[in-house]
C-alpha cells in the first residue's frame, strides 16, 4: 500500500503540473500586452496538491478585475475555466497510472 501512495503522490503530482502548465500558457496567450512586464510574471506552482496560477506585477488584479477608471480585461480566470473541466480527468488518469505502477 505505501507503494501506491507514493506512486499516487507522483503521478498526481506529474499530471497537476502539466495541467498548471497548460493554464499558464493560455494565460500568457490571453494577457493583453503593453510591455510584456506582466506577462513575464504569469507563474504556475504546484505544492503538495495545490495548484497555484498567478501572476506577480503589482497591477496584475487591476488588469483581472478591472478598477473604476478601468475596464477589467481578464486573463488567469478564463484560463482557468477552459481548463478546469479536464482538472477531474487527469486526476482520475493519475489514480489510474498510480494502480498500474503499483501494480494493483
């Protein structure tokens, strides 16, 4: 049993990351761009089974939410939302692979 917690860790671990990848690559594709300085600081972190997708500049909510002197221009939600319906998927594939690699 501990052979497959370990693999499970692994495997969900491995397939959370290429999905955070995959949200901050939409991200950086829907940001809209002036310098190139916030879209530079999109980030995606994996820790223990969270996923983390942000991004670091200062104004990088102004731009998400909007302000009252600015119309919010959305990036990191809906990357998020395009790819959260398959968040479910690779976490079943990850048990899936886990059971295989421990053989049960």
């Amino acid at each position: 049993m501990l052979k497959f917690d370990g693999a499970l860790q692994n495997q969900v671990y491995r397939y959370l990351a290429s999905w955070a990848a995959d949200v901050k690559a939409e991200a950086m594709r829907l940001v809209p761009v002036k310098t190139g300085y916030l879209r530079s600081t999109i980030y995606a972190k994996i820790r223990d089974w969270v996923a983390e997708i942000g991004a670091e500049a200062t104004y990088a909510l102004f731009v998400e939410l909007g302000t009252r002197h600015m119309q919010a221009r959305p990036y990191l939600y809906p990357a998020i939302q395009e790819h959260l319906l398959r968040l479910e998927q690779i976490i079943l594939e990850a048990i899936d692979a886990a059971k295989a690699e421990a053989g049960l």
